[in-house]
C-alpha cells in the first residue's frame, strides 16, 4: 500500500512514484510534516525531529516545531493554519492527536470541486483527527496520494464538538514546512488583459503573501505558489508547488521565520473569511494540489496539467475533441440582427468551423452594456425568430449553436432588479458601487442560485443550443448579504462561491452534453475550481497574439492547453492596436482551445486560405494538441522569441510552435531543441517530408523558418516512422 503507517515511531509515509510526504503523530504535539520531497524507500525519518531543538535557544522547543496544521497561541508566530475564537474571548487552540485512519480511495468534499477517483485503485487517503480538549475544536487532515497522477491532495474538516460557539477566523487548505531558505518563489500575477505573467523572487526572511480579497480568483494574482531550488529551470531542479481547487478570495505564502525554516501555505483568505461554528456543526476548507517536482518547471506543470485533464474536468467534454468555434463579437459587438449573424456564420460554415457563438446583446433591451442583465428573455428586435430561430439556421449550415450569458450579474436598470433591489449583494443604508454598470447578485441565497439555474435552464431548453460562454465581469464590493444575521456577514464570500458551485453543479447535471467555457472579464476566475465544471476557460480578453504568448505560456505553468480558449481576432488588435498576420494570430491560437472572434468576410482571399488551412491542421493534430504532453522550450519572458510542444500520449505525433516577436537585421540563425523524443527513432517532417532522428531534433535542434518581418511564427509537425 503507497501509504505506510510505521506504528513504533508514528509516522504515516505517503510514498508516491517520485514523491514522498512523512508525517508523525505525537502524542503532546499533535501532527508534524517531517518530510515533503523525492522518493524515500524507507519512510522512518523520525531522527529529523531531533535535530530541531539543540537547547542553545532562546526561544522555546516548541516554537521549532514542523507542525503540519500550526495554531495561534501556544507560542507558533506565523500564520495559522487553523485559528478559532471562543466564547472567553481567546484563540488559544492546543490540537492533540487522537486517531488517523487510512483507506483505499478517496471520499468527495461535499458541495465543493475536488480532484475526484473514478476507482478507489486510484488513491489512498489517510485522515488524521486532532482534537482540542478545551473547547471541543475538532480537526481533520486529508491527505490523499494520487497514484497514478503523483501528485498529493490535502484538506481539512474543522468540527465543533464541545457546547459554545467558536468563530474560526483562518481556514487554511495546507500548511507545508520547509527545510532551510534557501529557495525561488514563483507566482502568477497581472491584471485584466495581462493575466499569470510569470514572477520569479528570491525568497527573503519576511512574509511573501499572494491574494485576492475581490470574491473571485482574480486577474491579479492565481491560487497558486511554488518554491524552487535557486538553480530550477524548466527542465532541472526541485519545485514545490500548492495550488488550490477553488474560484473566490484566496491567501498564498511563502513566510521565512528567525530560524531560516521556509513555511508555504494556501487557503482561504482570512481577510474577508470568518465562519461561525456552532456546536455540532463543521466546516470543510477547499482541496489544495501538492506537486513535488525533481526535474523543473516543466516536470511540475505537466503532473498539474494531466491531474486537471483527468481528474479535475469531468464529464462528456473531457475527453471529446473540442470544437473549432467562431465568436461575433469583436465582429459586430452589440450591432447585430439575423442577417449579420449568418452572414458571418455562413462564412464560417464555409471554412469548417464548426461551432458558431451568439456573444452579448441577444437578450432584453441591451444595446448597449449598461442594461437588462438578468432578463434573460430574448430581444425579438433583433431576432424575430428568437433563439430557436437563429439556431436553427446555424444548424442547417452544419454548425453547432453556443450562446454567451453572465447569469451572476444584474443591471440596475433591468426587470429583475426593479422586482428584487435585494437580491444584490449591498450594505444596508449604504450606496451601491456600480461597476461596468452592473451589480452582483447575492448567490449566497438559495432563492437566487433557483433563478438562476431556472432562467438559463429555460433558455437552453428552448433551442439546441450546444455550448454556454459564461461570463463573470466584476469583482465584489459591499460583499454582504440581505437578511443574514449580524455575526454571520463575513461568511458572504465563502457562502457566494458555494452557491456559484451549487448552480454550475445543477446546470451541468441537467445539460451533461453542452460544453460550458468558464469567463471572468477573460481570465479573472482561472481556477482549478471553475475547471471542474467548466472544462475550459476563455484565457483572457486580450487576443494579441505577442501578449499572449506571455499570457499563454504562464497559465501553462499550472493549466494544460485543454483548458485555455485561444482566438485568432481582428487585425489591428482591437486591445493593443498591433497588426500581425493571419498565420502569427491562429499559430499562437493552436497552444489553446481553437476559435475565431473577427467577421470573416472582411478577409482577403489570401488570409481566408490561410484561414482555411489552419482549420484543416488543427482538426489533424487536436487530440495530440488537448491531450498530449505539453513542454516549454523558450520563455517570451526571457528574449525575443518563444516556443512550446506538444507530444501525443503514444510518442507517435509531435507539434513544436516557435514565434518571433522582433526582427533584426543579418541575424545568426535562431535554433530550438524539442525535448523528450525518442533519441533512436526517425521522425517525419510533415511539411517537407524530411525525415530527423530524436536526437537531431533534441540535440542539433530545429532552425526557425518564420518569414522576414515582426510577430512571425512556424509550426512543425512531426510523426514517428521507426
């Protein structure tokens, strides 16, 4: 069994393919992380624990301790893992080991997106229970191998099992100690339009805090935080990384205390997140993903990205080739009626593309953004023959039907909210902060996620519609809830996520065939939370393909390419003003979820070939390009140029995508290096026909053959032959 329990020193050993995690259960400490790292044979790494106290301190034993879920109060100083006020006032918990269990499988996270098993093969969970014998604080820690995956979940239940209410004030998912300080932290930060730009710090002796306080995952920072040997590369070194299954306010950090111990941690925030608990009642935090890598960046994003492909995305569309999509909006805006749209889908039609999407402005009065979100009643101004109407001639053209929504939303100016003012979320006597001219639905009440589910239900029902763009395009402000007592308030966040999970959960049930892509102003809400439900994310609004390859290539650090939407759009790009050609657009489009968002009939014949072709190689090549294994070659963060790889399961098929940003006069040819090929086989260049051993094509590498001039690009297609 991959978990061990060696019963004379008390330690729990999670002992994966390249992974081990050592736990000790001791009896006046409670839970101690021992060890997170490569493979040990032999799990009994109790002498370690000697080590931390030589009795030359002036702080106590106890504040050197490597705790795995540390406490306020009894002399830990940094984050808590779990902290809990009681009814004296006091958040003095002391957690003692009672009992751990260990079994086959893994059980769910009730109304929570999790990394699930499909066979109790697949996993083994050990749960371990601390107790505090004051107050009755009851706390449970899973942790789960993942077998196959390599990788470790971890969570923890926190019950109240004494008789007074306790008020937990941090919640947090994980909690890792570290040996020594001597590391790089890594993290995913930006903004709208400029999304997980990859940061590389050195770690010092303070607290490096990664957050969102905003009520979704944001655009500015992504749960996710690793720690890495200072000499890492994307194919060498140790990393460490956390990430967290869940889409609302988060707290990631790396803290370093006085005795150089490096600690990470990622949970719920705690600045916008406390949760009474009564007697008899528990709390369940969100899952975080635990990656241990030997061999670099690539190594840690490839165990995040075949977990999210297996065991976070579910159902129909998981493993299904997704469809090439063409997107009206940058085409026509909110300036549309039935004739524009099949216009623009009869193009599309005419090319392959097989999906054709009805972005904003097909429902109520909106002509503009500043009303009728939450009327989810079609405009019969626009569209005579509703959406049945529009959708059907679509499908007669040989094309599914997709609709875009943003049903957390309302408008001030709209029916619903004039019927229900408090169904926002708002601070009684308080003005309400407006934002894209539009509110935010209180999703924490029960009588809201039922419209909700109800409205897009009815929608859906009324037409063969096949796909669902769901948009979210603002953060919480006054993240209260009407109604709810006094002391509960600061629960509207966490509860709000719940009620987003609860109604995503009911209209994926109900509609297991439409393929939903997650949406939050672009990538604002890029979660492994979302991506349980919504098996692909639209990466971002800005379709500049010079900026995505910098967008793109660091979502990649945590999320395979099945689950970023990638478009080629318009050209001057309507977010930069950059013009690049056809080819550079849809070559940076192939590292996601193939689409257009552009009117095809203001193509050249020239672009629409190009166009046409590009369809042709991505219906060949998409189950390599959304299943196979995924490699950076060349950072855009770094120089002038970037590249990546794809290699399909069975190493037959590989597609390598180079790109130059800038030209330069009498310039040295530019080579890249393919990686993981089989050294001894021939491969077949698909375009020219010549033929590479692996080794040629690792070693020698390949020549870039991107034309003269700015943002050009090369695609090369490999197969094996022997």
């Amino acid at each position: 069994m991959p978990v061990l329990f060696d019963n004379e020193n008390k330690i729990i050993h999670l002992q994966g393919k390249t992974v081990s995690l050592c736990l000790m259960c001791h009896p006046e400490y409670g839970l101690l992380n021992l060890y997170w790292g490569a493979r040990l044979e032999d799990g009994n790494v109790s002498y370690l624990l000697d080590a931390v106290y030589d009795g030359a301190s002036f702080d106590p034993k106890h504040t050197r301790f490597p705790y795995d879920e540390p406490v306020r109060g009894a002399g830990y100083y940094q984050t808590p893992s779990v902290c809990a006020i009681n009814e004296r006032g006091d958040d003095v918990v002391r957690l003692k080991y009672e009992s751990h269990e260990i079994f086959r499988g893994k059980k769910a996270l009730n109304g929570l997106p999790m990394v699930y098993t499909e066979s109790a093969d697949e996993a083994t969970t050990a749960v371990i229970t601390l107790k505090d014998p004051l107050t009755g604080l009851c706390v449970q820690v899973s942790y789960t191998l993942m077998e196959t995956l390599d990788v470790i979940t971890r969570s923890v239940n926190i019950g109240n099992a004494g008789c007074e209410k306790l008020v937990l004030t941090h919640m947090m998912s994980a909690s890792m100690p570290m040996y020594g300080s001597d590391y790089d932290v890594i993290n995913l930060s930006g903004g709208w339009a400029r999304e997980r730009y990859v940061n590389r710090t050195p770690l010092a002796h303070a607290s490096f805090r990664v957050e969102s306080q905003r009520g979704s995952s944001s655009h500015e920072q992504n749960p996710f935080i690793a720690l890495c040997e200072k000499t890492a590369t994307e194919h060498n070194g140790q990393v460490w990384a956390m990430s967290l299954v869940y889409s609302g306010s988060f707290l990631a950090s790396a803290d370093v205390n006085n005795f150089s111990t490096a600690r990470m941690s990622i949970g719920l925030n705690p600045e916008v997140c406390r949760w009474n608990l009564l007697p008899g009642e528990s709390f369940q935090t969100p899952e975080a993903v635990l990656v241990y890598s030997p061999d670099g960046f690539n190594g840690m994003s490839q165990r995040f990205h075949k977990t999210i492909r297996t065991r976070i995305v579910r159902g129909y569309w998981r493993d299904q080739p997704r469809p090439i999509l063409i997107n009206n909006w940058e085409a026509t805006y909110f300036d549309f009626n039935e004739e524009k749209i099949e216009k623009i889908a009869s193009k599309a039609a005419s090319l392959g593309i097989e999906l054709f999407v009805l972005d904003d402005g097909w429902f109520g009065k909106r002509n503009t953004d500043n009303c009728s979100l939450g009327d989810w009643v079609v405009n019969k101004e626009k569209l005579p023959g509703g959406i049945k109407g529009v959708c059907d001639r679509v499908n007669r053209m040989g094309m599914a039907f997709g609709l875009w929504f943003e049903p957390e939303m309302v408008s001030p100016d709209s029916d619903l909210y004039r019927a229900h003012p408090d169904w926002c979320l708002h601070a009684e006597g308080r003005s309400r902060t407006e934002a894209r001219q539009q509110l935010i639905l209180d999703l924490s009440r029960i009588e809201v996620q039922d419209y909700i589910i109800e409205a897009v239900s009815s929608v859906l029902k009324s037409a063969n519609i096949a796909y669902v763009k769901w948009d979210m395009n603002r953060n919480m402000t006054e993240y209260y809830s009407y109604g709810r007592e006094a002391c509960r308030q600061t629960e509207t966040q966490h509860r709000y996520m719940l009620g987003v999970y609860r109604v995503m959960e009911t209209l994926t049930n109900i509609f297991p065939k439409v393929l939903f892509e997650g949406c939050s102003g672009g990538g604002g809400r890029f979660d492994m939370g979302m991506l349980y439900y919504m098996p692909q994310i639209w990466t971002s609004d800005d379709t500049d393909p010079v900026e995505r390859l910098k967008i793109q290539y660091g979502t990649s650090f945590v999320y395979p390419a099945s689950a970023m939407g990638a478009h080629v759009s318009a050209s001057p790009n309507h977010q930069t003003g950059r013009s690049t050609s056809v080819k550079m657009r849809a070559d940076v489009a192939l590292g996601g979820n193939f689409g257009f968002e552009l009117d095809l009939n203001t193509l050249t014949d020239e672009e629409i070939e190009s166009v046409r072709s590009t369809v042709e190689l991505v219906k060949r090549v998409r189950a390599t390009l959304q299943k196979g294994t995924f490699t950076r070659l060349e950072s855009p963060f770094e120089g002038n140029y970037a590249a990546w790889q794809f290699v399909s399961d069975d190493g037959e098929d590989v597609i390598a995508c180079a790109y130059r940003k800038m030209t330069m006069p009498n310039p040295y040819p530019k080579k890249f290096f393919l990686k993981d090929l089989d050294e001894k086989a021939n491969y077949r260049h698909a375009e020219t026909g010549n033929v590479y051993t692996g080794s040629a094509l690792m070693h020698a590498g390949i020549v870039f053959s991107g034309a003269w001039g700015d943002y050009q690009s090369a695609v090369y297609t490999f197969r094996k032959i022997g």
